[in-house]
C-alpha cells in the first residue's frame, strides 16, 4: 500500500520526467518483484534510444535524491510502447 508522502514523491518524481521529456505517458506504479516496499514507476519509453538512456540518468539522479532524503526507493522504469504491465497504483 502506497502511503501519502510515496505518492506525493512518485507525483513530483513522475513530474519532473514529464516536464524534460514530454513524450512520455504514466502507465502504472507496481511494486519491485524484488522487495515490496520498493516502487517501479511504469512510463512509456521515448522512441529514441538515446533519448531513453538520457532519461534513465535523469531518472536516477532524482531516485536517489528521493532515497537519501526521505528513504523511499522510487524508481522510473521505461517500458516500450504496447508493453503490458499490471497497474498497481494511478496518482
């Protein structure tokens, strides 16, 4: 279960993507198969390779400002266009 503050950092997280790179679209937040308490938002991926790469770093630098300062580990997963994933959460 996603609480307040997660979803208020998947919203900001999800935010600051969409802002650099506006060809991406929300598709779901699941949780990492990994550990449950870990979050993989699920986005479409821009169709330039570089560009997804690009995204990637951008991506893990706000995840880890994210986990240093509040403990959550939220991360952005880019998924090709017509992937499905199953839909946990949509803020």
């Amino acid at each position: 279960m996603i609480n307040f503050k997660q979803q208020e950092l998947i919203d900001e997280l999800f935010g600051a993507v969409k802002e650099k790179y506006p060809e991406v679209e929300f598709i779901s937040v699941t949780e990492s198969p990994e550990d449950p308490a870990d979050l993989w938002v699920n986005i479409t991926a821009p169709v330039d390779e570089d560009r997804e790469i690009e995204l990637s770093h951008f991506a893990a630098d706000k995840s880890t400002d994210i986990l240093l300062d509040y403990g959550y580990q939220i991360l952005i997963m880019p998924r090709p266009v017509g992937n499905s994933v199953n839909q946990y959460v949509k803020p």
